[in-house]
C-alpha cells in the first residue's frame, strides 16, 4: 500500500521541545512504523515545493495522512481541491488531531470543525465505543495517555457515519476521538490525539490505531461509476 504522511513540520522548527519529542519530525515518527508495517510511505511537508505535492504522487497514494496546525491558511487551494477530488475517486484520508481545522478536513464537512481546547496536561481516556470496528482491532477496552491536550463538545461535525472512539479528560469533558466517514468513492477517518507538545505518536496504541485505520482507509475497488446521458440496457417500448 502507497501511504503519504503530510504534516506542517513547523512546530519541529520552531520549538525544541518539540524537535526533542520528534526529531525526524511527527511525519518521520508516523513513516517509522507504518514502514515497519510494510507498508510504502512518502513524506510530504508544508515548506516544500507545491507542498511537497504532486499530481503523480497523489494519484498514486492509497491513504494520505494529514497533521497541520499553525498555518492551515498557507495550503494552497489548488492543492486542497485536487486531494478532494482523490478522495472523492477513492483515496482514503487519515485527519489527525488539529488537522480538524485544515481546508481539506472542513472542505469534506462542510462545517466549522470547531471545538473546545486546553493545554494543561490533561488526563485522556480513549474509550473504544464501536468494538467490532476494524479500526480498533487488538486495542482492549481503551488507550490511556497520560498528558494531552483537551478537545471538548460541541464538535462541529456532521453526525459520522461511525463513532469508534469517545475520549474522557481529567478536567471534565468528553469528546468524539473516532469518527469515520464516507466521501465519493474514498474513506475518511478523523483521530484526535496528537498534540505536538506530548509523545502521543511513539504509544503503541496510537500506533495500532493509525495502522489499522491505513488498512481500513485502503479501497481496493474504486469503479468509476457512470454518470451522464445514458443508453438503455433494454429495449423500449413505443408509447402511444
């Protein structure tokens, strides 16, 4: 499977913290394993030209993964028009904790995506509400990080077709973690842990849900269907 990792890769620059968590940066942790998985994975960056983007590459990818925060307004449209279109033909999309608020996430909801949020180290329970999912095979009941950024209700999201995960924080709140939905041909999946600041990816747990949802993003059968002026299949009986 063609994996593309696509994140910002400015927080890596820009603060030390961050670069000593992920020093290959959060695109390099998550290509680390899903390599590991067998995967094929390209990695895209922000700063890059064209994004770090191509036609090619896009046509070529079977699951894109997607982490942006400080510049989401920096992606070019050109580029968020031609990855819908890939997802709409059959690409799956992986959104990943802030990437609630890129074009391409709220281009595909057709909301705000907007939320509560707090940095203060807060306790996150991850409960897993769909237990039959793919998604969450080998995970148990929940995933249990010890510090992470809150993201509360009301989440501005169209009702999803399935709710996997239901996050609980230390400091009250409760929050949609998991959702899937269907676009065109493609799949797309929304995961809310990831806070830059916190070694989210390196959890094994979170590693296990970001590989399965690679496997259960993939559409192996992605028929153009017809659409248009259509000739009949059958014949047609004169009336009158």
């Amino acid at each position: 499977m063609k994996v593309l990792v696509w994140n910002e890769n400015r927080h890596e620059k820009k603060n030390p913290e961050v670069s000593g968590i992920y020093p290959e940066g959060i695109h390099g942790a998550i290509k680390k394993f899903l390599t590991e998985a067998g995967h094929d994975v390209t990695t895209a960056t922000l700063d890059e030209v064209n994004h770090g983007l191509s036609d090619d590459l896009l046509n070529q990818t079977d699951v894109l993964i997607w982490w942006g925060h400080l510049a989401h307004d920096e992606v070019e449209d050109e580029w968020v028009e031609k990855i819908q279109q890939r997802v709409l033909e059959g690409m799956g999309l992986l959104v990943l904790h802030s990437g609630h608020f890129s074009k391409i996430f709220k281009s595909l909801m057709g909301t705000t995506c907007d939320l509560k949020w707090r940095e203060a180290d807060d306790r996150e329970r991850l409960w897993v509400v769909d237990p039959a999912h793919p998604i969450v095979s080998g995970l148990g009941s929940y995933i249990e990080l010890e510090k992470e950024e809150m993201y509360g209700e009301h989440f501005d999201i169209p009702t999803p077709d399935e709710l996997v995960f239901i996050s609980w924080f230390e400091g009250g709140e409760v929050f949609r973690s998991g959702a899937t939905y269907k676009r065109g041909r493609g799949k797309v999946f929304y995961f809310r842990p990831g806070h830059e600041t916190y070694p989210t990816y390196h959890n094994e747990k979170v590693q296990t849900v970001i590989k399965n949802a690679v496997n259960w993003l993939n559409v192996t059968d992605a028929h153009q269907p017809d659409y248009g002026n259509s000739k009949a299949i059958e014949s047609i009986s004169k009336k009158g």
